[in-house]
C-alpha cells in the first residue's frame, strides 16, 4: 500500500515521493516520443503535440498500476 509522504517538523519534505516522481517521469517520457512519432509520421506540430498530450494520461494510470 501506498505511505503518506512523512514530513520532518518544522523543516521541508520532498514535494514529490520517488513513485510518483517515476510514474510522471516515465508518462512525460512517452508523452514526448508519441509526439516526435506522430510529427515524423508526417503530422503538423499542433496534431502531433495533441497526441501526445492524449497519450500522457493513460500512461499515469498504466505506469501507476504497474510501480509497486
């Protein structure tokens, strides 16, 4: 199961735990290489970013999944 991020009294915690830091990681990473594929698949630079912006969402929730 997930843990809540501990924070140290009085100081600062990391914003982000490691897993969540992957998962966004790893869905930017995808998010990037479905928009350089569909712009060399002969797409113009709005449509390309637009697939991959859609592709992005689905990659949290299946890199979410899959990252224990």
């Amino acid at each position: 199961m997930a843990q809540a991020n501990p924070r140290r009294p009085g100081g600062d915690g990391p914003l982000l735990s490691q897993r969540t830091a992957i998962v966004f990681l790893l869905a930017a990473l995808v998010g990037i290489g479905a928009t350089v594929l569909a712009a060399l698949a002969g797409n113009v630079w709005p449509v390309a970013v637009s697939v991959g912006g859609g592709v992005v969402a689905p990659a949290v929730l299946f890199f979410n999944q899959i990252i224990d």
